[in-house]
C-alpha cells in the first residue's frame, strides 16, 4: 500500500510540475506547511528557495523549479494519492512528496544554504 501511494504521489508530482505556481498558491502552501509535521522545516526551504528564485536572488535551473513548483502545488491541491481530508493519513503523501523533493535536491539545498548565509 505504502509503495503504490508513494508511487501515484510521484505520478502526481511529475503532473503539478509542468504548471505554473501563483503567489497565491505559496500563501496557501504556507498555511496548509502545518499539517506536514516534521516535513514541515523542508518545506519552508523549499518555499525560500522558489521565491528567492523567482526574485533573482538565487538561480536554480529549470528543472529545479519545475520541482519544487510540483511540490508547492502538490501541497496546495486537493487532488492528491490520499485526500487530505481524511484524517491521520491525508497528509502521508504530501509528506512523502516534500521528503522526496528534498532528497532528490539535497545538493541545490546545501548549495542555498552556503550561499545565502554569506
């Protein structure tokens, strides 16, 4: 079971990243950032990097931006592998989607990290 929603998550993922991501979709990816518990912190990261990414403070290429875009919205959306409505486990793919993102681009977060700490 676990596999399967993990996998249809990914299909998901791969769909939210070839759409556009709104101001009004971070907001609301910042509201809903509570219910990803210990994911939470990542998402965040992801969240800076995008609009610092989208202002021109930090350049990531295209593909890292369709990335964390599909995250952003995969969050955001109510069609998802498990609804979010259900309760105790509608988060478990959005969390399973934002660790996924995070460890795919471990290295461009290091690399954030290290830049904008200067």
């Amino acid at each position: 079971m676990k596999k399967r929603t993990f996998d249809r998550a990914l299909q998901f993922l791969k769909q939210f990243s070839n759409n556009s991501v709104t101001t009004e979709d971070v907001a609301v990816a910042e509201k809903k950032s509570v219910n990803l518990k210990d994911r939470m912190k990542d998402f965040h990261l992801l969240l800076a990097i995008f609009k610092d990414a989208v202002s021109g403070k930090y350049k990531v290429s295209k593909a890292t931006m369709a990335t964390i875009g599909g995250a952003i919205l995969y969050v955001v959306s109510p069609i998802d592998a498990i609804p979010d409505f259900l309760p105790l486990i509608g988060w478990t793919d959005d969390i399973a989607v934002v660790g996924f993102v995070v460890a795919r681009l471990a290295k461009e977060i290091e690399n954030y990290k290290l830049l904008m700490r200067k």
